[in-house]
C-alpha cells in the first residue's frame, strides 16, 4: 500500500529552504504518482522551464517558447502533512473492518502518527 496518493497534501522536507531559492517547507497538492520512478508531482513545486519549438495550430496561432510546469521530486523528499495539524507527519497503517451490504471485511486504512513533538 502507497504512503503518498494522488490528491494528498503533502510537503517538501529537502533540499535548499525557500530563502535560498528552494522549494523546502513549501506544500502542495500531488498531481500524478509516477510509482515505477519512485517520483510524484506536486502543485508549485520544482518549477522548470521548458524550450518548445515554435509551431502552428491549424487555425494560425504560434505556439511553443518558454514554458515553465512542475516536474517531479523524490518520493523520500516529500512528507504526508497531517490533515490536524498542517504539519508533515509520519505515514502509519491500520486494519479496520468494514461493513458493506452485510458483508465485513478487514482492510488497510493508512493513518497520520502523532510525532512525539506535537503531543
């Protein structure tokens, strides 16, 4: 089971602080999970720019130039952020057994630990 999913919030926890022109303490939404790369994409994050070639739609408009989107960052340099209290938190698992039309089953639910700190 995945610690980070599409659509968590999570937050950048390596790499230059933000002072220094990086992307560290800053959080995002994922984008995508590239999960043969051990890579995710995060909204306004790892920001690159990109040269296309200069083309024509069939309508006559120019496109290409400079175009800057999110590329992806390491699983191990992002960290789920605790939906309580807005801090990045360790992932954690637990099995819990749901009833659905009569029929109770055990499943995985994953779940924010609490960090000695925020206690």
């Amino acid at each position: 089971m995945a610690n980070i999913k599409k659509g968590d919030l999570v937050q950048v926890i390596s790499g230059p602080s933000q002072a220094r022109g990086g992307d560290r303490g800053k959080q995002g939404k994922v984008i995508e999970v590239l999960v043969d790369q051990n890579r995710v994409i995060v909204e306004g994050v790892n920001y690159v720019t990109k040269h296309v070639k200069v083309g024509q739609t069939q309508r006559g408009a120019k496109t290409g130039g400079l175009e800057t989107h999110e590329a992806p960052i390491h699983v191990s340099n992002v960290a789920l952020v605790d939906p309580e209290t807005k801090k990045p938190t360790r992932v954690g698992f637990r099995e819990e057994k749901v009833t659905k039309d009569g029929v109770t089953k055990t499943v995985r639910v994953r779940y924010a630990k609490k960090s000695g700190k925020d206690l």
